[in-house]
C-alpha cells in the first residue's frame, strides 16, 4: 500500500531555510497537486498585482476591459473623471459576469445582460428592474465589489488585496533600469497567446534559469547574447536577468545587432509577469494557471517607431521559435514531474538563482 502524504506534508517537504547550494527544488507534487492549485489561487493569484490590462484599451472615458484571470472574473473601468477603477465583474443579482469582452459603457453604465441591472463605472447599483416591493433592499449596499487597481508601464494591473503596497513603489530599482532605457519610446504592435501543457511554475522556472537552457534549447539566441557576462540580480519582489550583446561571435546580422542592441534585460515579477527588453523591442510575458498541469501565455510585442515591418516580421518570428522550444522544455518537463520517478533537482548555484528566488517567495506565501 503506497503511502500517501497529506497536504501539510507536501507544503512542508520543500525546506526553504537553505541556502541555494544546498537546497532541493520545489518537489514534484507542487506541481501536480491540484490542492497546491487551489492554494495558490486564493494567495497568490488573488494577494499579488496582476497585468490584466493594456492601458490602451482604456483611454477613453467610460471604456471597460474584462477577464477572467485564476478564477478572478473582472472589470476594469474608465470613469467619466479619468479614474481607473476594478472590481469583480460579479452581478450581485445571480452572479452572472456583468458584461464581457471590452468596450464602452454607454451613458456610463455596466448593464448586466441577465436581468439588465445597471451599475455605473464606480461599481454602485443604479437600477434593478422589477425589484420594488423587495424588502430590505438597498441599492447602496449591492455594488460591485471592489478590486485594488494600478497603472504601472503600460498595463493596468488589479490584485484582490486592497491593503497592497502599491506596484509603483515596490519596483524601484526596475523603474530606475527602465527609465535609463527610455521604456516609453516602445509602442504596442501584437498579443499572442499560448497553452501550454504544464504548471504555471514549470514555465517561470525555465524562465528563471539564469540562461543554463539557452546554450543547450535556442541556439539563435545563444548567438546574440553574451552568456559569459549574463547575471540575475535578486530584488524583494522581483528580480533582473541581463546579458550584453554578444561581440566575440565576429558580426551578427544587421538585425541581430538591431534587435539586441545595448544588451537584453529580463525582469520577472512575482509571481508570473515578465518584461523582455532588448534593442528597440520590448515584449512582456504573462503566464496563468488554467489547472495543475496547464496554463495560458499571453505574449505582448512593443517596438520603437523606427522598425520597419520586415523588422518586426523578423522580430516576432525569433520570438516564436524561442517560444516553441521553451513550451518543449515545458511540457516535457511535465511529463518527468508527473511521473513519481522524481521528486526533486538541485540548483545550479551560479546560474539558478532566480528560480530559487522565486521558491523562496512561493514558499513563504503559501505558508503565510
Ligand atoms: S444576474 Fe445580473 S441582472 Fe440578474
Ligand atoms: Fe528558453
């Protein structure tokens, strides 16, 4: 009779007290576990700051945006006085998403396609058809419930926890770095998206790797950058992986030079959005759990106004074979984790650093 372990003792079976050259990865079940799933949805999915939005989406006055992210269905409002606002795109009729999909809201109003309850872009109940006679019935007290929002880059970001620091202020040093590269001069061209066959994590990690996999999975890409002089630096929330361009390489192609320009910067944010910064193109990376062993990737390209077409042609196409080969890495991966031969690896301690870094930030948060 195997002996199966009880939750509490899969969360404490990774030992966060070590230092990196003598811990183990996050064990296997932390990937597979759907209870390790619903965890995570309710501390960390709900408790962080998500990029749900572009701000673009979001100019004009009374504009609204929604989604579903871990489970959290929202809205985010333009009101007629410029304020972003956020809440969970919940009826409080039956609990039916209130609108879908983005647009305007006319005059103003979010109207609930169920029973056509009206609220405004402050999330207050305006009108409730045929409702009169109800008892105890308070429009004030049925309003939408609210969601934490911020503007930070170019996204509007939403977290569950009202009380939260502000995103602004936590990414000090990245506001710095990209400040220094002129992160406003990068426009918005395309989104793609991806599901892939693994744990949310599974692509953070390989995402955190500190560029062990590049030699090794993406070739072209280990030509264009300098994987000598490539180094993680770890802040509270966050951390920057950046690499120079390489030069010993003799000469790139007139693209390759334009496209990596003064050296790339990866920064990852806890617990799952990315911003890759290289020459004159930027392009964020936004991974969701769709279940245990599944999750959604939402690609954002950004380039500066000077790229031709072709470049950007170019551009997006390097970043699809990346991507290709990294969702290979993933799901497979996946496969091993599943498997019950392995339950956990060891960091490479020069080059894993990001990802321990993240364990250690999941660790705590899941044990808070
Ligand atoms: S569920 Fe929205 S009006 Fe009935
Ligand atoms: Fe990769």
């Amino acid at each position: 009779m195997p002996k199966f372990e009880s939750f509490q003792e899969k969360l404490n079976s990774f030992d966060s007290s070590l230092p990196i050259d003598s811990a183990w990865m996050l064990p296997a079940s932390w990937y597979t576990d759907s209870d390790f799933l619903a965890l995570e949805k309710e501390l960390v999915f709900k408790k962080s700051w998500q990029p749900v939005a572009r701000l673009s989406q979001l100019e004009e006055e009374n504009s609204y945006v929604t989604g579903v992210t871990a489970d959290i269905p929202w809205v985010i409002t333009r009101g007629p006085e410029g304020e972003l606002r956020a809440f969970y795109n919940i009826c409080r009729h039956k609990g039916r998403e209130v609108v879908r999909g983005c647009g305007k809201a006319e005059r103003g109003e979010l109207v609930c396609g169920y029973h056509a309850w009206k609220f405004n872009t402050e999330g207050k109940l305006k009108s409730a058809p045929k409702m009169g006679g109800v008892k105890n019935f308070n429009l004030d007290e049925m309003s939408l419930v609210p969601l934490a929002v911020e503007a930070w880059g170019n996204w509007a970001f939403i977290n569950g926890d009202l009380n939260a620091e502000p995103l602004s202020r936590q990414l000090k040093e990245l506001n710095k770095r990209f400040d220094e590269r002129s992160i406003e001069k990068y426009k918005f061209h395309s989104t793609k998206e991806w599901i892939i066959n693994c744990n949310w994590k599974v692509f953070n990690d390989n995402y955190l790797d500190g560029g062990y996999h590049i030699p090794f999975m993406h070739p072209s890409l280990d030509a264009q950058i300098d994987m000598e002089n490539y180094k993680t630096e770890c802040f509270e929330n966050y951390n920057i992986q950046s690499s120079p361009a390489n030069q010993k390489n003799g000469e790139l192609s007139y693209d390759h030079k334009e496209r990596i320009g003064d050296g790339s910067i990866y920064a990852w944010v806890y617990p799952n959005f990315t911003l890759n910064l290289y020459g004159n193109c930027l392009d964020s990376n936004y991974v969701t759990p769709l279940g245990e062993d599944k999750c959604h990737v939402r690609y954002e390209f950004y380039f500066t106004e000077d790229c031709s077409e072709e470049f950007i042609e170019n551009s997006i196409a390097q970043s699809d074979v990346t991507q290709v080969e990294d969702i290979e890495i993933c799901e497979s991966v996946q496969v091993g984790l599943k498997s019950g031969a392995y339950t956990a690896g060891r960091y490479a301690p020069q080059l894993e650093v990001g990802e321990y870094h993240f364990h250690q930030l999941l660790a705590k948060n899941l044990r808070q």
